[in-house]
C-alpha cells in the first residue's frame, strides 16, 4: 500500500500537467538565492505560476542560509529530493507520534494480543500510505513546503528526554519558521525548564547568526516586518483555517484581532487549558502526544494564518485518537474518522472552487460558515477531550511510556 501510495503521488506530481507547482519550494530557494545580491532578501517575490499574488520570501532570514545550499543546484533535483523528503519525513512523524503513546513496540491482533515484534512498522506504512492524500499534505507535495519536516523536528523534541537535543530542535525549527516556537509551551507547561530556556537561547542564535551573515535584511524583518500578515498572504481564502480568517469570511472584512477573533481565542485558551489538565490526572503520567496536539491545535487557532499545509498536526491527532490511550472512550473513533473524512475530502480545497479569488473575502453566508470547518472540529476535538478527561468508572486509560533517549 505505501509502494502504491508513493507512486501514485510521485506519478501524479511529475507526470499529470499541473500536478504541482511548487511555488513555496520556488520562493525558498530564489528567496536563498537573493543573498547572492545584499538587500534584496526581502525585495524578492516569485510570480511566475502566481501572477495575481507575487510570493514574497516571508520566513526569517536564518532560513534562506539553510536554504542556501540547495540554491545552487537544479530545481528539478531539488524538487525530486524535496518530495521524497516530505515522504520519509511523514513516515517518521507516524513513527515517533506511535512511540509517544506506547504503539510501537509490537504488533496486535484485535483481541489486544500481541502476536508479532514487527514494531509497529506495518501499521506506520499504513498511516504513512493514507496520510499522503489528506488535504494538509496534499497542499504541501503540491506546494513543496516544509511543515512536515517542522512537525517531526517538535515530535522528536518532546520523545526525546535530553534538554539540549529538544531544544536544539525546537530552536533550530523557530529559526526556520516560527510557528514551531509554539511548542514551547510544551516544555513550559512540563516543567522541562532546560529545554524551553535552551530553545529560546538558540532560536536567538539563529537570529543572531542571520544579522550577523546577511546584515540590514536580517534586522529588517525582525523590526519591520515581523508580523506583517498582508505579506504572508490573503487573510480571507478558505485556506486559511485559523480564528481570524474564519471570523474574517463570516464578517466579509479583514478582522484582525477584533473583538469576535479575540473572543475565539479565549474560548480556545479555556478549553485547551481544562484539555491540557484533562490529560495529566492525578498521580498519572501525562500523556504526552495528547497534550503536545492540545498546544499545537491552540496554536493553529490563534495564528493569524494557518493554511491547510500548517494543519500536518491532524495525522498525529488521528493516531492519537484510534491508537491512542483514549482510544476506548466513547467518541475516540467518531471523532478520528470524522477528521479523516474531513481530510481526505479537503474541505476548504472544495471550499476554495466557490470563491472568485483568492483575495475576495465577502461570500454568501453558507460558505463562509462552512469556511469554520477546522477551527469547529478543534473545538469540538478540545472538548471532547475536556468531558472525558475524567476516570470512566471500571476502566483507566492506558499511561502513555516514558519516552525512550
């Protein structure tokens, strides 16, 4: 099944016209390739599959020097590279999301027996497989982003039990991005002091090291441009599944952070806290997947932009619900196939066909209601989480492992 899976994916990129078009891997590397000319770093735009929305280079300037390198080589190797990359990246996301909650050591059969010490690899392929055609990866094979490789940079972050390796981690993938930064309320709200104070101590070495290197473009984004939504992209397109794009569609205007988005994210903070303590109860190991997705979703919400592609966090919410140890609760299973159904449809890529341009935000009020789409399941997910967090009586959930070094 994955054999197929990768074929059909790699086949449908290379081979069908328009398979992909890989803007976002053109805006990294041309992006890269402007520090060859100081000051234009973030001059630069790519616009020649995007003519209605020239790409400007938006990440921190510490990653057009990772992306360096791969600028002075074809785009063609690249692209090739880059999308079996994002597959083995991928694979390793279910890997390390199956260690978190103690479902890769054996296999088993329904009974709950194991029967096989293939370590959990056939069912990763399979995940691995299915995973590939969900909407937020979809977009990013298409797009050639990087999310996956950020997500499993956080994933690994948390599995591993050294201060300094999770740090470096989560430090170096801020750096790159910034969303991953997000990942050190993790290690805040787990008392894992060294590694949040060390991830911040790198990410400011990356900072350092890009003003250092690239000079006036370096200290220009982070003085000028850091957090400058207009540049990133169209607020109001379907893809962009966080609290202020969603309130956005409905009002029929950029929201901002008015009073609507900031009542969203209140609601969120609420449920992702009670969510949070849901899954540490008393004397019980916290479980650490579980409450990794809870601040990662709470991010995806409260960013000014979460396009689909940032949404890669929906694969390890899957496995957490059917693999996980909640998986015998009631609810676990509706919930895990109503995501995969969400995704494998691509909602807001459906949605995306009813609207006239990316940058028309007014639309008839059941699509942009519709346009609420990941940020309602969150909630619902979060909630859930909240109403079953207490002991079921005759039953407890299974304590997730220490995770292994």
């Amino acid at each position: 099944m994955l054999a197929i899976s990768v074929a059909a994916r790699l086949a449908w990129t290379f081979l069908v016209p328009n398979g992909a078009n890989f803007v976002d891997l053109h805006v990294y590397l041309g992006g890269a390739a402007a520090l060859d000319h100081p000051g234009t770093l973030y001059s630069y735009v790519y616009a020649d599959q995007t003519p209605d929305f020239p790409l400007p280079f938006t990440y921190p300037p510490f990653a057009a020097l990772v992306f360096y390198p791969l600028s002075k080589l074809p785009f063609a190797v690249v692209a090739l590279g880059w999308q079996l990359g994002i597959i083995a990246a991928l694979y390793g996301v279910v890997r390390v999301s199956q260690r978190l909650i103690g479902a890769g050591g054996q296999e088993r059969s329904d009974s709950g027996i194991s029967v096989g010490p293939n370590d959990g690899r056939r069912s990763a392929m399979l995940w691995t497989a299915a995973g590939i055609w969900t909407e937020p990866l979809r977009s990013t094979f298409d797009y050639g982003q990087i999310n996956v490789f950020l997500v499993l940079a956080a994933l690994w972050a948390v599995q591993s039990t050294r201060w300094w390796v999770s740090g470096l981690l989560v430090g170096t993938a801020a750096g790159i991005k910034l969303t991953p930064a997000i990942t050190g309320l993790y290690f805040v709200g787990t008392r894992r002091w060294a590694a949040a104070v060390f991830s911040a101590v790198v990410f400011a070495a990356t900072v350092a090291v890009s003003i250092a290197v690239i000079g006036q473009q370096g200290r220009f984004y982070f003085t000028d441009l850091l957090g400058d939504a207009s540049r990133i992209g169209p607020i109001g397109t379907s893809f962009n599944q966080s609290w202020r794009g969603g309130i956005s569609r409905i009002l029929g205007h950029d929201a901002g952070y008015g009073p609507l988005v900031l009542a969203g994210i209140a609601i969120s903070a609420v449920l992702a806290l009670l969510a949070w303590r849901a899954l540490a109860p008393a004397r019980r190991q916290r479980d650490q997947l579980g409450s990794l997705l809870v601040v990662q979703l709470f991010g995806l919400l409260i960013s000014p932009i979460s396009w689909t592609h940032h949404w890669v966090w929906l694969l390890p919410l899957m496995i957490w619900l059917f693999d996980g140890p909640w998986r015998d609760r009631p609810g676990a299973r509706p919930l895990g196939w109503s995501w995969l159904a969400l995704t494998l449809l691509g909602v807001p890529w459906l949605l995306s066909f009813a609207q006239p341009t990316i940058w028309e935000i007014s639309r008839p009020w059941y699509l942009a209601w519709a346009g609420l789409v990941y940020i309602v399941a969150t909630l619902v997910t979060l909630g859930w989480i909240v109403t079953t967090g207490r002991p079921v009586a005759g039953r407890s959930a299974r304590p997730a492992p220490h995770p292994s070094r």
